[in-house]
C-alpha cells in the first residue's frame, strides 16, 4: 500500500527522542528499553500517513497530536507532508505544555 503522506520528522523532534532515549538509558542503565520505546513511537507515528485525523486537535492552530503510551506526537501536515514537530511526555508539568506548542509551531 502507498503512503498518502510522508512523514518528516523536525530537528527539535528527533532531539526530544533522543532526550527521551538518553533518560531511559541512563536510568536503565542500557538502551534495550529506549530501543524498543523509539521504535514503537516512529512505527504509531506512520499511521498519520494514511489516517491523519486519527489524532486529536490541539488549542495551537494547525498542530495535532498522536497518542501513544505515555507521550503525544505533535504533528503539522503541509500538502503531502506530515512534519512532526515535538514529543511531549504526558507526565510532565502541562502547565509548560503551551509554552512547549508555542516553540514548535
């Protein structure tokens, strides 16, 4: 099957990944766990090809964000784009989460 759209992941997304990846390390004290979060994230994201509107709205315009586990994928689409434009960890304070759509979009 075709993808309908391609999914392009931003700078400051692959940081927060890696941000994620290097907290699970260090606290595991081995990647295995990260490993396997990291790839179930890109692997959920590549719904958004197909079904974009699978996600929930945001108060930021244009943004969308995907569920997955602990974390929310945020995402912009732009023609036959789907840029993601941040990770965010559900569990931290949502008192910066505006702050944190602000930067992204």
């Amino acid at each position: 099957m075709t993808r309908t759209s391609s999914i392009i992941w931003s700078e400051r997304a692959r940081k927060d990944l890696l941000s994620i990846k290097k907290f699970f390390d260090e606290r595991n004290g081995n990647s295995s766990y990260s490993n396997k979060l990291l790839r179930v994230l890109r692997d959920r994201t590549l719904i958004l090809s197909d079904y974009p509107f699978a996600s929930i709205k945001t108060h930021a315009e244009g943004i969308r964000g995907l569920i997955v586990f602990d974390y929310i994928i945020f995402f912009i689409q732009e023609s036959n784009n789907i840029i993601v434009v941040g990770v965010w960890d559900t569990r931290r304070n949502p008192k910066h989460l505006s702050k944190f759509l602000k930067r992204k979009s």
